[in-house]
C-alpha cells in the first residue's frame, strides 16, 4: 500500500518474491519501497547468463532465479538476512541527475548519515569508476561502483550497501541492498563455477549488526526532504 510519509516521500512496505518485485514497475514518484522478500533468491544482473547458476541445486532448494534490469553481479536475498530498499526518483526532481554516474552519490551519503546514526563509522561513498574483478563480474557485493558505501576500517574497503540503477524516460529507480547476515560459503554451491577460492570474497563484504526495522527507519528519517 503507498501511505504518504512527508510532503516529499511515499513510503510502501511490501513482502513479496523477488521476482515480482523485480517484474513490476513503480510510480514515477518519490518513493521508498521496502521489500521483505518471502522466498530465497539469486538475482542476475540484466548481461548475466543463468548458465552461471547450478540451476538444478537452485531448483531442489527452493531458490528463486530472478532477473533485473539493472546491470552488475548477481545478488543473494533471502527472508530476514537484507534489507532491501527501492529509491524511485522521477526526472526533474531535485535529486535527479543527468549524469549517470554521479547520479546514486547523494544517494550513498544518505546512507552514511543514516549508518553513522546507527553508530557505524569509518565510511566512504565510491565515487570513481566501477571498481571490479572477476569476482566482482561474477557477485554484485565483490566489486564496488558510483554511489555504494564502503567501510575504511580494512585495506579490503568492504561493501555495506550496494546500489543498483535502472533508468527510463519518467524515473530512475535505485535498489539498494544491505546485509545483516552474508555467508558466501552457503551460496557457493549455487554457482555452475567460481573465478578462486570462497575465502578470497569473505572481506569484501561488511554486515550490520542492526534489526532490519530500525536500519529502515532511520535511512527514512535521513532522507532529503
């Protein structure tokens, strides 16, 4: 249901597959989906090729293959392990930008206010070119691009939210994806194959010890109004 949140904002809580949520297409407002997702998922980036996926062990453990339409590596979803937030700024609003690029970095600043509310320091939002490797080809959270926040606490420089960016004529639509829970090791086995060992893609990804709610809440509480 879209309720209003401010004078600015529709905010709409949903649970939902990820595929239909992926499939749908959003008012071309401000608005700030939270998606809990009701089944697990593996969602490709739209150059991505399901021959990446063991499909068959997909299929027997009940994981959804889904694709996006934005681009970059795959992204795991499963019930209460992310959270998962749709951001829909339309053309001509005051936080749109033409430049594709540098369009998401207000968006990353957002988010670390709203993570240093929540007593998380030692934050960065990329703003150079997508930084990437094979595992970063293969995993959305193993590379690093404009917008997405990461932590300096490490030489690795960990991902704490990752951003995803689909454009249209109206709107741009902005998924973002942060982790309470992150095990590689249990979604390795859904891959047809890996570019290295498991362990080389532990440090690249940080989680947050907060409740899914309270992460929610104060990402909205720290929106530009």
């Amino acid at each position: 249901m879209l309720t209003p949140h401010s004078r600015n904002w529709n905010q709409v809580h949903e649970t939902i597959s990820a595929g239909e949520q992926h499939l749908r297409e959003l008012p071309a407002q401000r608005g700030i989906w939270n998606i809990d997702v009701t089944r697990p998922a593996l969602v490709l980036g739209s150059r991505q090729h399901e021959t990446l996926l063991n499909t068959q062990r997909c299929a027997l453990d009940g994981i959804d293959i889904v694709r996006r339409r934005s681009g970059g590596g795959v992204v795991y979803l499963a019930p209460g392990e992310q959270v998962w937030i749709d951001i829909v700024i339309p053309r001509g609003d005051a936080l749109w930008s033409d430049d594709v690029a540098q369009a998401s970095w207000w968006l990353g600043e957002t988010w670390s206010r709203a993570l240093r509310g929540l007593g998380i320091n030692g934050l960065d939002v990329h703003r150079d070119s997508v930084r990437s490797d094979a595992w970063g080809e293969l995993l959305c959270f193993a590379g690093v691009g404009p917008g997405e926040v990461v932590s300096t606490h490490t030489d690795q420089r960990p991902k704490l939210v990752g951003i995803s960016q689909r454009r249209t004529r109206d709107y741009a639509r902005f998924q973002c994806t942060l982790y309470m829970k992150w095990n590689p090791h249990h979604v390795a086995h859904y891959f047809a194959s890996l570019p290295g060992a498991v362990d080389d893609v532990v440090p690249r990804v940080a989680t947050i010890d907060a409740d899914a709610s309270t992460i929610v809440e104060t990402f909205v509480a720290h929106l530009p109004r």
